[in-house]
C-alpha cells in the first residue's frame, strides 16, 4: 500500500505518494490547488494513509476534503510519537515542517549529531544529537527576503 505525504509550505504545498520507501509521485500546487489534488488521491485506493504538514492554515475546502478522505490522515504537529525526544522548552510552537524534516533527518541517520537545515520561503536550523534529543534552532529569512532586504536597507 501506498503513502500520501503532503507538505503546505507558505508559498506552495507539495504531494508525493511513496510506495514503502520508494517515491513513485511528486507534486508542486499552489494552495488553490490543493483541494483538487487531495480529492484525486482520495480516489486511488491503493493509498492506504496520508500525513499532512502545514505552516499555513488551511482553506474550509481544504480541510473538508481532508475530513473526507477514505483513509487515515495524521496532521504533524509535536504531539505525535517522534524517533527523538523534544528537549525544546514550547515544543506546541515548533512549526510541523521542522519536526517532520528533523524526523526524516534521524530516520536516516540514527544515533549521529545532525543540524538539519531546510532553504525555503525561510531558512531553518535544527539540532538533533546523537543520543536521540532534538533542541530546536533556529528560523531565519530566506534567500529572496535576504535579497528584497538588501535591496531596500542598503546603496
């Protein structure tokens, strides 16, 4: 069976749909896309759960489709079961794309010091040690609100 991974970043969200360990889709929409996409997949039976990340809040039509899927699908968020434990002081305010990329992260790399960063509409850093303890990091602007800023506070 198949898994649907969905990824809402603050410029687009992104699907792929993983057959065990293997990416057999991938998908780039914009948010108003997004419920056309999800409504496709909930008509593939062979997709037997899904995950959802996302740092934006969803549109009604977006979450009416996901209530309606035919098959489990877990919002990410800190309270799910992690291969690590969250040693951040607010873990309810870590965003769910820094939790799923450090868990991706230690998944494949177990019992190693990682700093895990992630380039998009903002740069992240996270540190994850090797015994399993995720400490949290760091957000910062990304590189097109690095160069609009350069732009507008310098000659």
């Amino acid at each position: 069976m198949k898994n649907l991974i969905v990824d809402v970043g603050n410029s687009s969200a992104k699907a792929a749909l993983f057959d065990g360990n293997t990416l057999t889709e991938q998908l780039c929409v914009s948010h108003e896309e997004l419920p056309k996409i999800l409504s496709d997949k909930s008509l593939d039976t062979t997709i037997s759960a899904a995950i959802i990340s996302s740092v934006v809040a969803l549109s009604n039509t977006t979450e009416e489709v996901l209530s309606a899927l035919p098959y489990p699908c877990l919002r990410m968020s800190a309270q799910l079961k992690m291969p690590f434990d969250i040693a951040y002081k607010t873990p309810e305010t870590l965003g769910p794309d820094r939790l799923a990329a450090v868990a991706e992260a230690y998944a494949q790399q177990p019992k190693r010091n990682m700093l895990v960063i992630d380039a998009g509409t903002a740069i992240t850093y996270d540190l994850v040690t090797a015994d399993g303890i995720y400490h949290g990091g760091q957000i910062s602007p990304g590189i097109n609100m690095r160069f609009k800023a350069l732009n507008h506070f310098t000659g």
